[in-house]
C-alpha cells in the first residue's frame, strides 16, 4: 500500500475518495491503464485509509488541517506540516465547529441540547469562562472516540446533571479537575469527601492570596523544595480519587504545602 502511494505522488497524481464506495484520482492526463488497473486492485485498501480522515480537531493544537502521508499515516497539518510535498497524497481541512461559552449552552431541556449537539456533528467545542478551560460537549455515542483523543468531554447526561445540581465555581472546577486526572470518570463519582478536600485547598489558597502578592506566591512556587510539596499534595488528592487514601492524609499533605510556601514567604520577603 505504501508503494502505491508513493507512486500515486511521484507521478502527480491527487487521489480522493467519492462518495462511500468510489474513488477519484486525477488529472486525466496523468493516468495511464497502468496505474488505473493498480487503483482498482487496491480500492478497497485505499477507501479504507482516505476515508479515516479524523473527523475531530487535533488534540493538541485544536486545528481541523490533517494531511496523508505516503505512509498511510494521517498527520496533523499545523502542528506537523510536511517538510515535502512528495511525502503528501492528500490534504483534508475541515471547517472547526463555531466555539461557544459553555454558560450560554446549558438550558434545562435536553431535547434542545441534544438538538444542538447534533448541529455541530455530535459534539461541539466549548470555552468555559469558570474552568478557564476549553471542553467538549457530547452525544454518549461519541464519548468513548473523543477521550481516546484526550479530550476532556461532558455528555448530555452528564450536562443535564450539572443543570440540575447546580455546583459552585469551586465544585464546577473540582468535577473538572477529576474528570481531567481520571479519563473515563464520570461527575457523578465525585465523593462528599472529595468536596470536603476540594473546600479545605481552595480555603488554603484563599489565605495565601490575602496574605501575600500574586508575584510572591509565583516565586515560591518555583522553589524545588514547594515543588515537591505540591508533589506530594497531588499524588495525595489522586489517591483520594482512586479510593487509596483519606482525608486525615490529605489534610496532613495539605498543612505541609500551606507551611512550606508561608516559610518560603517570609524568606522572599
């Protein structure tokens, strides 16, 4: 398959797939019965690969600009554009679905989310002024492809529940946090002690900030010894998610990383 595709490049001649079930290739002029009769011993082979063009944004860059190598491989365009044109067969740019902010899609009614979801093709790119965060709201039946992507997705039930519980900012950013650390998580998993967790760091940071300037706290931060700290604090709230650990250790990671940064404070000042 390789082969042909590299052949197909050499020669200048475009190859796309028509339809379900047929192929295009031009100019006419380029063709001849030979290569007419390779395409057609390789159709099925090739539809196969043209038509596993991504359908979703690059996980990394969010662009929709995929090429495909003479590899077999689909490519991002931007965050990887070709070094030669020889390397491409075909360049497929899919025009992004319009971003929106997340505050003005939740309406209690799940017939017009779901409506809305199956405008924008299934799913739909989202901005959340809360999260600071960029998400993907979904049908259920494109979850499963879309976190294999690594992106972070709510699906209709997951929104209406949202809807209906009505989470603070900080529970808002928690849910996220653990969806974000935990792919496949759903928001109904977030525990009453993981709330509790969730209130006793946000009260942590809320001192910090009152007690000492922003650039300070950024200061601090880059220390290796609060590094380690926030480290620790980390692997200790993932366990906590996982079911691995409790409070009581949280707490006591939490008091270390709130004590380390004060002396590190007092030494900057």
């Amino acid at each position: 398959m390789k082969a042909i595709l590299a052949e197909l490049v050499q020669k200048g001649i475009k190859i796309k797939p028509f339809g379900s079930d047929k192929l295009w290739i031009g100019p006419k002029d380029k063709i001849t019965d030979k290569i007419r009769q390779k395409v057609r011993q390789h159709k099925p082979e090739l539809l196969k690969i043209l038509q596993k063009a991504p359908q979703e944004p690059c996980y990394a860059c969010g662009d929709y600009n995929w090429w495909l190598s003479i590899h077999g491989h689909w490519v991002c365009g931007t965050c990887h554009p070709p070094a030669d044109e020889q390397l491409v067969v075909t360049f497929v740019r899919r025009k992004p679905p319009k971003e929106v902010n997340l505050e003005d899609v939740l309406v209690e009614d799940e017939e017009k989310i779901r409506a809305w979801l199956k405008s924008q093709g299934g799913y739909a790119v989202v901005k959340s002024k809360v999260l600071d965060d960029t998400i993907v709201l979904c049908l259920p039946e494109y979850k499963q492809k879309l976190q294999d992507k690594n992106f972070v997705t709510y699906d209709v039930n997951e929104i209406l529940h949202l809807l209906v519980e009505k989470p603070s900012p900080e529970e808002l950013r928690l849910i996220h946090y653990v969806k974000a650390e935990c792919p496949g998580s759903t928001i109904y998993q977030l525990s009453r002690t993981e709330k509790v967790a969730s209130r006793l760091f946000t009260e942590a940071l809320k001192k910090l900030q009152k007690l000492y300037q922003p650039g300070l706290i950024e200061r601090a931060n880059k220390n290796l010894e609060i590094q380690y700290l926030q480290r620790q604090l980390d692997k200790t709230w993932l366990e906590l998610l996982e079911g691995r650990s409790n409070l009581k250790k949280f707490k006591k990671a939490l008091e270390q990383w709130f004590l380390g940064i004060r002396e590190k404070m007092e030494r900057l000042q």
